[in-house]
C-alpha cells in the first residue's frame, strides 16, 4: 500500500498538482480498490494516530509569535472564522439536497478546510470518505485555478493604496530569522518530544470523546506548550510527505468498485458547490478589502479556501501581504477543525 502511494506521490507531483503527497497516494490506492485489488484490514487506531499526525503538523505552526500577530488581526480573525463555518454548513446543506450524499458527508465536502483534515475527520462520522477527498480536491484545484486570476485581473482596479502593514512583516521575519539560527535550534526540543506531546493531547481528547479529538487534542497541545514558550521541532520537509503518503494511500482504501458511477451522477451538484464556494470566499474578501482597507489581493488571497503554505508563497508572487495571508489562512483551518465537528454532531444528532 505504502509503495504504491509513493508511486501516486512521484506522478501528482511530477505534473505539479496540489497536495501531491496526499492526493496521489489516495489516487493510486482508490485506482487500485475500484479495480478489486484486495487490502489487508487497517486497526481502527491507526485512524486516531493519523489524526494525531496532521494535528502535530498544524501545532507546530502556533506559537508565541502568532499569537501576537493574530493580536493585530482579531477582528478580521473573527469574522473569518464565522464565516467559513457558515459557509460550510450553508453549502453542504445545499450539497446534500441535490445530491444522495448523507448530511455528514455533504458539509464535510463542503467545508473550506483542507483535503487531509476534512477527509480524516470524516472518517470518525461513518462518512463517505472518498466523496469528501474527491470533492474537496475539486474545490482546491477550482481555487488555485480561478482566485489568483481574479486578484491580478481586479486587484490594482479595485485598491484603495492600503500597503501592507510593514511594521507586522518585521515581526513575523524576526522569529524567522531567529529560528534559522544555530542556537534557536540547539534550544529547540527534539523532535520525538514534539511526536509524543501531540500524541499523548491526540489519544486523550479521542478517549474523552472530543469531536475529532485525534487531530484537535494533538494540535491544542503542541501549539498550546509553544505557546507558553516550549519551542518544539517541527516534523521535516521530508516526515511531512511522508505522513501524507500514508494518510492518504489509508483515505484510497474507502474507494469501491460503484465509486465512478456515483461521481459521474454528481458532476453537476460538484461543480455548483465549487463555484458558491469561491463566490463565498470572493465576497468575503471584498467586505474585508472595504471595511479594513487592505488591498483587495491580500483580501482576496486570505479568504480563499485553499492551502495555507500555497497561499503564502501566491501572496509574494502577487505582492500582497504574505503575513495576513498565511494567518488568517490559519485561523480558517484552526476554527473548521475547533467548531465544525460538534456542530455536525449536533445537527446529524451523534
């Protein structure tokens, strides 16, 4: 299984798609159980540990640092968080009247999250999984394909001169430059520390019944001991693809032999979900450009559902605010893991 998700990793990223380490270890391994290639049995805590897995990547993001910048943006922070979630639930209800798909399944799909976080905490809910993957691949491609388009062709028309806030750029490179720095990573813990904080918060919150308590246990815990000044070692370039194989040859193995048919049947509920999802994201970027004054890329950039390191790195190609970007790209992903969950099992009535 684990090999043949490499050879998926090597082709989606040979042609440069998104979230390569993910999606093409889920498409080779999806090809291979619609094709009835047999699997051996995965143990139901290997989910929980993936879980862990993706919480420990996001953790490590959060810390005294982005606490302080989020200081500057808690408003439009607030309003972002809102706002995702109601879109999600909005357009899933929409999904799951236009489709056969199953309540939890429909926001799932719909909720502008990323494909990993989505796709595993769907699993917790009895969902169909390979449909939140599938979708939510969509909806990614659908962005990066559309939104950065939109910002260069409206950006520089719509801007009202608001610069970015270089005084906020200056402290996010400074911890940056700080932490390239021998002696930053000689004081940073190593990384099987990192591993067994988020571990130990993952299978604690998934004992204690949390929603999703996998990925949020593991993610409060590392970003809550940064937070009080822990520095904790971030899984490497090279850990965080591998985890990705891994979630995402275990995501191929819920496809089946019906899959094809099935998602013939919703091409077009899949492309109205996709295209009220960038509207959403696009009329949220244009309340911030108006109410905050920041230039319309940035705005634009920091409300599309789409990833928070790709964003990032169109921001700067862009010359839009990469800071803004990157944090509200954080928060977006933060809040749909927090609050999403329990208000699926609220509504599905788990």
């Amino acid at each position: 299984m684990s090999g043949l998700g490499y050879l998926g990793y090597r082709g989606f990223r040979y042609f440069d798609l998104p979230a390569a380490g993910l999606v093409g270890a889920m498409f080779a391994t999806a090809t291979a159980a619609i094709l009835g290639f047999p699997w051996v049995s995965v143990p139901p805590y290997f989910n929980v540990l993936l879980q862990a897995i993706v919480g420990i990547m996001i953790g490590s993001k959060i810390g005294r640092e982005s606490i302080a910048i989020l200081r500057s943006l808690i408003l439009p922070a607030i309003i972002l968080a809102f706002w995702m979630v109601g879109t999600g639930v909005a357009v899933g209800w929409v999904l799951f009247g236009l489709t056969s798909l199953d309540l939890a399944t429909s926001i799932f799909s719909a909720a502008p999250g990323g494909i990993a976080e989505m796709s595993i905490i769907a699993l917790d809910y009895g969902a169909d999984v390979s449909a939140v993957a599938l979708l939510q691949f969509i909806r990614i491609l659908g962005t990066y394909a559309t939104v950065p388009l939109i910002s260069r062709k409206f950006g520089s028309q719509l801007d009202t001169g608001g610069e970015p806030d270089s005084r906020l750029g200056d402290r996010v490179s400074e911890p940056k430059a700080r932490g390239s720095s021998p002696g930053t990573a000689a004081r940073a813990h190593p990384l099987p520390v990192t591993i067994a904080i988020g571990l130990a918060g993952g299978f604690a919150a998934w004992a204690l019944g949390v929603p999703a308590g996998g990925i949020v246990g593991s993610m409060v815990a590392v970003g809550t001991f940064q937070t009080l000044g822990m520095r904790l070692r971030g899984l490497p370039p090279v850990g965080v693809v591998v985890a990705q194989i891994g979630l995402g040859a275990m995501l191929g193995l819920n496809f089946d032999p019906s899959m094809p048919a099935q998602f013939v049947s919703m091409i077009a509920p899949v492309l109205l979900l996709t295209m009220l999802l960038l509207l959403a994201g696009l009329i949220l970027g244009y309340i911030m450009h108006r109410v905050f004054k920041w230039d319309l890329t940035t705005c634009l950039l920091s409300t599309a559902a789409a990833g928070l390191t790709q964003m990032g790195v169109i921001a700067l190609e862009m010359d839009a605010d990469p800071v803004k970007v990157s944090m509200l790209h954080l928060v977006r992903i933060v809040a749909i893991i927090l609050f999403l969950p329990p208000v699926i099992a609220l509504i599905v009535g788990r």
